[in-house]
C-alpha cells in the first residue's frame, strides 16, 4: 500500500487547507530521522495534501537527541508541536490511571488524536490502540 492510499480518509470530503488529520508518534519521529523512505512519502504526501501533522511536544522530547538529527528538525518544521498545558496533562493522566498504564508519551498522541479525530502515524500502534480503546474510541493508524 502507498503513501497516498494509507492516508486516505474515510470519506473524500474537501477541507480547507492546513487542515488537520494526523498525530506523528515517536515511531515516526525516529523514522524520518533514519531517514525511512516509507515515512518520507507519508509526510511527503501530507504536506501535499496541505495537512498539518500535530506532533506532542513530549514526542520531541523522546525521539530528539542531538542538534545533528538534521532531517527530524527540518520535518518538523512542516509541523505543529504542541505543548501540554495542565488541562491536557490532567487528561493524559486520567487515560493512563483508567487504564493502569504509565505511558505519557503514548497518552499524549492518544488524547491528542482524539481530540483532532486524527490518525496516528506510528511504528508500533498496539498501545496505542488499547489506549483509545479504554477511553471509548477506535483508533485509525497509519503503520510506517
């Protein structure tokens, strides 16, 4: 399956640009800076697309490890990072003490994507997926 087929929605329904339908895990993180040909279409054809992948900044925190991860930085400029306030932190923890885990960086895609009812670009979506499925929704994936 091809980028452009993973991405495709539910239903073809025109949106205005820079719309949103996707949250980028640490998976996908760690893919583009390994330069994963895979990745590169996904995010390729969303920026096509005029779609704005959200990214946790806690996400950042976990994949970023050095100033020299050049291609992560540039993707991520085509991106929106965004900050855990407390409302949202209260809402992380509520997912994870719900469903006995200590993820935050999974809680965060997770409550992220529910919120936006965005896919989730991930390289490893199993717990993701049973978190959303605690918090009483499914959860779609695009697998890089």
């Amino acid at each position: 399956m091809g980028a452009a087929d993973a991405l495709r929605g539910r239903a073809n329904r025109p949106t205005p640009p820079q719309r949103v339908n996707v949250v980028y895990d640490a998976g996908a993180l760690i893919a583009i800076d390994r330069r994963s040909d895979r990745m590169r279409a996904v995010h390729a054809e969303l920026v096509r697309r005029d779609c704005l992948p959200l990214v946790p900044a806690i996400v950042v925190a976990q994949a970023s490890r050095s100033s020299k991860q050049v291609a992560l930085r540039m993707m991520l400029r085509g991106c929106k990072v965004v900050p855990v306030d407390l409302e949202w932190a209260h809402r992380i923890g509520a997912l994870l003490g719900r469903a006995g885990k200590s993820d935050v960086v999974d809680a965060a895609v997770v409550t992220l994507a529910l919120r936006h009812a965005a896919r989730v670009v991930s390289s490893d979506p199993g717990d993701l997926i049973a978190l959303a499925q605690v918090a009483g929704h499914d959860l779609s994936v695009v697998l890089i």
